[in-house]
C-alpha cells in the first residue's frame, strides 16, 4: 500500500457528486482533477466553487480522456451502468454512486465488464458506512452477534418539501418514473454487508398510490417492502420509500447471541444512525437480556462525524481511496455485492407485477446464470421503450402538465443554480 499516493479524481454530476468532490478538497489524499456536467447552470455553480484548478467538462466521453486514477459516477441513478463500463473500458477505476444497475442486460454487462478490465468497481452505498451499520457489521465478523438470523432495515424519506429541486419538474426525471423498489440499496444495503449473505429470494408488497406522490408528480408507490431469505435461510424485511409521511433510517439485527439496532428517529435524545443500542450475550443460550447504548465511534471516524448521512459520506471515501491506494482491506462494496443490495428491489416488483409470488434472485457470480439475462432490459425507465414497465403495478398514474409546471416554476423561486 502506498499511503502517500494521491488519487487523482474526477466527478460526473455536480449535485450530489458535491459531497465527494468536498471530500478530495479536505484531506491530503485525493485530489480533485476534473467535473463533468451537461447542465450549464450546474457546471458554472462548480466552478464558482472548486476554481480554476479544475477542468470542467460538459461532455462525458472529453472528460473521459482526462487524466485520473478514477471516476465517481453521481449521474442520473438509472444511467450508472453504461456510464461504469465506459469508464472501465477508458481505464478508469469507478465509485458508482446508487444505483449500481437498472436492468438485467446491464447487470451482466457491468459484471463482465468489471471481470475483464480488473478495475476497482466500488459501490457508493454509503448508509453502510453510517457509525451504527459499521458497528454491526463489525459485530458479526468478531462474532459477537453470532449466526445471522433475521435484519430489519427502513430508508423511508417523505421528498415532498424539495422534490422541486430534485426534480426540476421534468415528468421524466428518474425520481419520477422509478419503481419504488429499485430505490432499495439505502436499506437493504446495510443489511446486507452486515450479514455477509448472498439475498436468493424475495417477495414484495407494494403500498397504494397516495395523495403525496401525485402532488409530487411521482409515479411509482410511496414505498415498497421487501422480504427477502438469504442464503444461510435468515429472513430479511427492507422498507423504503420517498412518498411516506414521516422519515425513518433505522436498522435492526437479530444473531443467535443477541440484537442491535440504531435509534429511531423521533428519539430525540440521541442521534438516529450515529446511536446503537446493544443487547448480546456472551455465549449462545445465556439469555441475559441487557439492552444498553454502545459507542459508535472508532479510530478513524471522529474526524469524518461532521460529513453528510451522519458521518457516512466521507468515511466511505476514505475506503475507496484507500483500495486506489493499494489497501487490500478496504471496506469497499465491489459489483457482486452491490448486485446483492440492488436485485432484491429489481426482483420484488416483478413478485408485485406477478401477484405477490416469491421470485428467485439469480446469482451473477455464475457465469452460466448470466446468458438467461443477457437480453432482459426490462426496467421503469420510459426510455426502454418496449422493455419498460409501468412505475406503479396498477398502472401509471395521470398527472396533469400544470403540476410539474407549478413544480418548475417553485425550483426557479429557489435561486438554486446561483448559490
Ligand atoms: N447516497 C446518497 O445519500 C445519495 C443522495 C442523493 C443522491 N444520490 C445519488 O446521486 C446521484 C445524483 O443525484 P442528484 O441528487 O445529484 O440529482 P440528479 O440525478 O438530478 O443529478 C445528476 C446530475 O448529473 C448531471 N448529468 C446527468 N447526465 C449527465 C451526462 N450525460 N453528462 C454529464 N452530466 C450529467 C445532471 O445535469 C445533474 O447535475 C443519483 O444517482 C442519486 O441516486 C445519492
């Protein structure tokens, strides 16, 4: 590993993409060589704040023949696939901010990219990285937790005071076609890399349209569950949503020698993703019930605690950088994994669309599976022409013109463009 090698990086999308180019500017280890936008306003407001040291970009395949150790893809959420492979096959290692895939075609295609090339492909899913998802997962690998026997995860987020600014009110803005399940890594993520299990069914049950998500001009359900048995036969439930009325980022693990889990939002006493609670014993069977508060912090993560997601945001950074820079046990989430987080929501709406069956989730670590989803490009994007489903299972939802009218004109009033 050579600590002293500074990572070169360049962003695509200045919105999001923000937060890791923040992160370059901070700590001596990466540096921020080049930003890449097609929307003018957004490009200019980058380069108001990072300066001419920079070279910007509003085209991907130009920004692509800069120079740079990698690329963080913080795009639309439904264009990463292709945008990852293109990087790869241009030799450059990626961070794909969520999510990682919308089809299968691209599944495969990402996978056997990633296979050839022999690049780093690390999956943004940052929430792993929040203080108390750290401390379970470290839980289980010391097997403190035991066996892993049943996850709860929720990443339900009412977007409706900001889904002007998130969505520009274009109708077809991906936060506006997508199926509430796609958007499924924020929880199922955690729970996943805490488990350390391969997710091989899932049935999904997907709320009824509400009044919310039409004033929003969102198509899909305000939010889906997943129930999802992993390969070991423990049991997983994942809640999310943009279109609930309250918020909640909260996750739970049962093992055979006790539970953990974060607190809940309106605990206001404590700080949700950055408080754990713990209630383990020390060997299976003693049945000791002592449930209690755990510190969260470890020796790196106090000088990441001010950085968004309650910290997550530049700690998932630094495990990125430190896999560029040759650590072999960096926590980063390769393509195998972040498929793991993603296919549950992919597979829980074809269960939705079937009736509520459970489906099996393929395993693209076989090369043999892979051929039965080669061709399947089916997905919520309008842009799949005959591959797309609609975003809600009953159908899309007709919502009038003057509502992403009235939505456009409240982004303007913002002024967002000039800070
Ligand atoms: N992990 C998290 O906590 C978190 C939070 C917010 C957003 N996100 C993810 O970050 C990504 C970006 O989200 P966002 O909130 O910034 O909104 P967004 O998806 O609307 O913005 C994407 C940005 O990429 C630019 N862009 C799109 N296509 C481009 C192209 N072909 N070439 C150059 N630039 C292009 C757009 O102009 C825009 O500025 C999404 O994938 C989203 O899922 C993650």
């Amino acid at each position: 590993m050579n600590e002293n090698k500074k990572i070169r990086i360049g962003v695509v999308g200045s919105g999001r993409g923000q937060s890791m180019m923040d992160y370059c500017t901070k700590y001596g280890n990466a540096q921020l060589v080049a930003i890449c936008d097609n929307y003018p306003p957004a490009l200019e407001r980058a380069r108001r704040k990072y300066g001419d040291a920079i070279t910007y970009y509003d085209d991907f395949e130009t920004f692509l023949s800069h120079d740079m150790d990698a690329v963080v893809l913080a795009n639309f959420a439904n264009a990463h696939a292709p945008f990852a492979i293109r990087a790869m096959l241009s030799g450059k290692n990626v961070l794909s901010e969520v999510l990682p895939v919308q089809s299968m075609q691209e599944a495969v295609e990402l996978v056997e990219t990633v296979e050839r090339t022999g690049l780093v492909y690390a999956y943004a899913e940052n929430c792993c990285y929040m203080p108390s998802a750290r401390k379970m997962r470290e839980a289980f690998l010391q097997g403190r937790l035991g066996t892993f026997e049943y996850g709860e995860g929720e990443y339900m987020h009412n977007c409706e005071p900001d889904w002007d600014a998130l969505t520009y009110g274009d109708p077809n803005h991906w936060r506006n076609t997508m199926s509430a399940f796609y958007y499924c890594t924020h929880s199922m993520g955690p729970m996943i890399h805490i488990s350390g299990q391969r997710p091989v069914r899932v049935t999904g049950f997907e709320a009824p349209y509400n009044a919310r998500m039409r004033r929003m001009g969102a198509k899909g359900a305000p939010f889906g569950v997943e129930i999802v048995t992993l390969e070991n036969g423990a049991l997983i439930k994942n809640l999310q949503g943009v279109g609930p009325s309250r918020n909640s980022t909260w996750f739970c693990v049962y093992g055979s020698k006790g539970r953990m889990e974060s607190a809940r939002e309106d605990d206001k006493g404590h700080g949700n993703v950055r408080t754990l609670f713990e209630n383990l014993d020390t060997f299976e069977g003693e049945n000791h019930f002592d449930g209690h508060e755990t510190d969260t912090d470890d020796a790196i993560s106090k000088q990441f605690e001010q950085s968004g997601h309650g910290g997550a945001d530049d700690y998932m950074m630094y495990e990125f950088v430190q896999k560029l820079q040759g650590n072999p046990d960096a926590d980063v989430i390769d393509v195998y994994e972040a498929l793991d987080m993603y296919l549950p929501g992919h597979f829980a709406y074809r269960s939705v669309l079937a009736g509520g069956v459970p489906i099996d989730i393929p395993n693209l670590r076989d090369p043999a599976e892979r051929d039965k989803w080669r061709d399947d490009a089916t997905c919520t994007d309008p842009a799949a022409g005959e591959n797309a489903l609609p975003s809600y299972s009953k159908g899309n939802p007709d919502i009038p013109a003057e509502t992403y009218e009235a939505l456009r004109k409240k982004m303007e009033a913002r002024d967002m463009w000039n800070q």
